[in-house]
C-alpha cells in the first residue's frame, strides 16, 4: 500500500465521523437529502448522496433526525429535521469536538 492510499483510508475515516456532525448542525431546519447536499457543498463540505441517505435513515432510526413527506409540490420529497434527542446530543459532541480539536491544535503546533 502506497503513502496516498494509506492518506486517502485515513481521510475517509475521518470524514465519517466528523459528517455526523456536520448533519446534525445543518437540520435545525427542514431539508430534503438533495438541499442538503447543496448547502454543504456551499460550506466546502462534499458529501454524496449514497452516503448522505444511508446516514439520514441512520440517525433517524436513532431517534436523532425525523423525517415527513411533502407530497403538494410535483415532486414528493422526504424532509428531515433534528429532533430535540438530536439537538442534545448534538450539543455534547459538538462540545466534545471543541476541546478536542483544541487538543489536536495544540499537538500539531508542538512539531
């Protein structure tokens, strides 16, 4: 295995962690998958959507996400939004994630 497959294997892990993260922090508002995937490219954060919808149907199976149908427009979409257990543990792995990549800062300065 070269340096940039081991670099690649690397970032992908990192990346799944950290998108839990990051949908939970876009859903205070309804929003369907593909809106989603929209904001977050606006925000720099690439995302597809055979990694998107299996997460979304993840954290609501957790009870973190809920999820209606609008079915008046001509096009029926699944909106999801983050239910108040999602809002709680939102707030603590965003907590976690401050002092956390205070750390890792503080660990990469020291190089």
């Amino acid at each position: 295995m070269n340096c940039d497959e081991i670099v690649s294997g690397l970032i992908l892990e990192f990346r799944r962690g950290t998108l839990i993260m990051v949908v939970l922090a876009q859903l205070n508002k309804p929003m369907y998958g593909y809106s989603l995937v929209k904001e977050l490219e606006g925000k720099g954060i690439s995302i597809e959507g055979n990694t998107l919808y299996p997460l979304l149907r993840r954290l609501e199976s957790q009870g973190l996400l809920k999820s209606e149908w609008e079915t008046e427009a001509t096009k029926p979409r699944k909106y999801y939004i983050i239910t108040e257990d999602g809002k709680l543990v939102y707030k603590k792995i965003k907590e976690h994630w401050k002092k956390f990549s205070q750390s890792l800062n503080v660990l990469m300065e020291e190089e």
